[in-house]
C-alpha cells in the first residue's frame, strides 16, 4: 500500500535547501517502504509553460516536483486569491495523475499543513481518506517574528480546519506540540524529532585547535538573532582572546559589516552556504554550537551538533532547548544578551565537564535516521490494514 506525502516546503530548482529536513525523512521512510512525495509550486512569470513536472526516483522513493506559473497583478490581496485558485487546480492535476498510476494511498501524509494541508483537507474528504499533518513551523514561538497570532483570520481559521480533521498531528518538539494543542483544542499532538543523518553526524575525535572554536549554523535570517550572538562575543573579547566563531551560512553584506563594525574580523569568519555533509565537518572541529534564535521548533542543526558531541548554547525560543539539559549545553532566553555572555564564559571555563563522546552516544539512540524512520512508520501502521 502506497503513502502519498503532500510537502509545503520540500527542495526544489529554485530554493535547494528548502524543506530539506522533509526529503531526509523521506529518503530514511522510504528504506522501509514505498512514498511518494508530491511538492506543487510556483514557477515565476517567466516560465512559459503552464506547468513543469518532474518525477525523480530513488528506490523507493519517487518525488513529484510540479512548477505552475504566475503572473502576479498590481493587487496584493486579488493575488492572494488567484495564487491559491492557481495552486489548488494545479494540485487537482497532480493528484488525478497519481490516482491514475497508484490508485489511493492508504494515508496521506502532510508536511507543512499550510498551503498543501488546505488541499489535503479537501481532496482526502473526498476520497474517505485519513491524513496526517507534520506542522515544522516556528511560528508559535511567543518571541517569533510575524508569528501565528498575527496572521489574519483566514490564515488562523484554514489551519484549524486543517489540524482538527487529520487523523493524527505531529510535532518536532515537546514545547511546540503542546503549544499547537492548545491553540487548536487537539486531544493530543505526537512529537516525533528531527533525524540525523549519522553516517555524516558523528563524534570523531580531531585533533582540537589553538584557539576555542564557537560554532553557529543557520539561514543567518533575522529570526536568528545573529546580530545578538555577535554583539555578545564583542564584549566577551574583552576577557578572553583564545577563541573564534565561526558562522556558516550563506554571505551576507549585513553580517560582514556587523562583523567590522563591533570589531571581530580577527575573531569571526564567515563561510559560505555549505553541502550537508561538510557541515559535519565543521561541527566535528568545533567546541561548541551557538544558536540565539527568536523563534525556532527544534532545529535540526540542534540535533547534528549533539551527534557530533558538541555541547549547545541556545536560547529557549520555541522547543529549541526541549532536548538540551546541564549534560549537553546551556540554555538563555531569547535576546538576553548578558545571559548569552555568561554562556560564552562558563562554556570556556567549565568546558572538560563535557563528555562529548557521551553527548554523541546519546543523541545518537535518539535522534539516528533508523530511529526516527521507524516512530514515522509506527504512525503509518493502523491504517496500513
């Protein structure tokens, strides 16, 4: 029996990186059985087809890309309307082709709910289908930027509709899911976390540098206060010299000027967006992982950094320190920079009482691909017949 997955966010020729957590849980799902992932999006106005579909296969995996373009007009909210009139016919296209080469899918599964959950919703009443919803988003943080609660109402009321029918919700972090029941009176929501591709992410133990590597991995976006993390190791060179950060991400003027102007170019060095397996690397020479999010579910680079035995500084937005405790990092609250500080001070002074092996070995029975792919399978099962 097939699982069909409906992916809001999933990779694509456009934006590579997106909703790639979602492709690894595919790919690990599919080593144990047949999915089938569907991603509608917009192509952009220059594309001059009406759509493009792509199939690719991998095993057991087949991935559905289907780009459908649109031509926005000078009216913000008309072009709400037609991209979402746009996107729903072109999903009605796909979805007929699918049941024409499968049949129905014994679940569907949604990543994402908003936008393929609306359509989920809909076409799974239609067919007498149960479906599932993964919500990944940190919206729901208190501290998040343009988050649930100042989304309109249509916006709030098409999510409730979506979580209220489906069959069974899923969250990455306890502090999320609890959160999602209550704002849309569920009975229970399952936290299943992020995997770790631990092939890639594991200890090794290199040889460790002259100087005290901080390490800090993200989009780089304002929702990760980079601007904070910074200005926290400005006053930290006061005290301390035999340190720097390292930040991977994509290059970014913003930074750079940050960067000079508090005066840490010979502290802090800025990469490049990196392959997924090179980001191993660079967490495997590191001492420490740093993440001061204003918004965050519980990332996967969390759940990397502790599998390569890094301990985590992170701020407690979101579910981000749902998984870290005084064995395996230090948690601050959201934008409170002394706070980040004394981190940045007891890590360096306190750091022998780390076990890295032991933070790896444990992160490693609970976050490995096998593991998580298996909790996703589970919930698969009742309705598998």
């Amino acid at each position: 029996m097939q699982v069909l997955w409906l992916a809001s966010w999933y990779p694509d020729a456009f934006e590579p990186y997106n909703g790639d957590f979602i492709q690894r849980n595919a790919r690990s799902v599919a080593e144990l059985m047949p999915i089938t992932v569907i991603h509608v999006l917009q192509a952009g106005s220059n594309i001059h087809s009406k759509y493009k579909f792509e199939i690719n296969k991998q095993h057991q995996l087949e991935e559905w890309i289907v780009y459908f373009s649109f031509k926005p007009t000078p009216i913000k909210k008309l072009n709400t309307l037609l991209y979402q009139r746009a996107y729903v016919q072109c999903y009605k296209k796909v979805l007929k082709k699918y049941l024409s080469t499968y049949g129905k899918p014994a679940i569907v599964h949604v990543h994402a709910p908003f936008r393929a959950g609306m359509v989920a919703r809909k076409w799974c009443r239609k067919m007498h289908l149960p479906y599932i919803v993964s919500e990944h988003a940190s919206m729901y943080a208190e501290t998040a930027i343009d988050g649930y609660f100042e989304k309109p109402f249509w916006f709030k009321n098409a999510l409730l509709k979506i979580m209220q029918q489906a069959a069974i919700v899923t969250n990455v972090s306890f502090t999320v899911a609890n959160a999602i029941q209550k704002i849309f009176n569920l009975s229970t929501v399952t936290v299943v976390p992020n995997l770790v591709n631990t092939q890639y992410f594991q200890f090794k133990a290199e040889p460790q540098p002259n100087k005290f590597t901080f390490l800090h991995v993200s989009s780089l976006l304002p929702q990760k206060n980079v601007n904070g993390i910074l200005k926290a190791f400005a006053l930290l060179k006061n005290e301390f010299q035999q340190w720097q950060l390292v930040i991977v991400g994509p290059k970014s003027s913003v930074i750079e000027a940050e960067i000079e102007q508090l005066e840490l170019t010979t502290y802090v060095h800025l990469t490049d967006t990196v392959p997924y397996e090179k980001v191993a690397t660079y967490m495997q020479q590191a001492n420490a992982l740093v993440l001061f999010s204003w918004q965050e579910n519980a990332p996967c680079v969390i759940f990397e950094a502790l599998c390569c035995g890094l301990p985590v500084i992170t701020s407690s937005a979101g579910g981000a320190a749902d998984f870290i405790n005084e064995n395996n990092g230090i948690i601050v609250p959201p934008g409170d920079e002394m706070a980040l500080l004394n981190a940045y001070r007891h890590i360096l002074q306190e750091y022998s009482k780390f076990n890295r092996f032991a933070i790896a070995n444990s992160a490693g029975r609970k976050f490995a691909q096998s593991v998580i792919a298996s909790q996703i399978v589970a919930l698969y099962k009742p309705f598998l017949g």
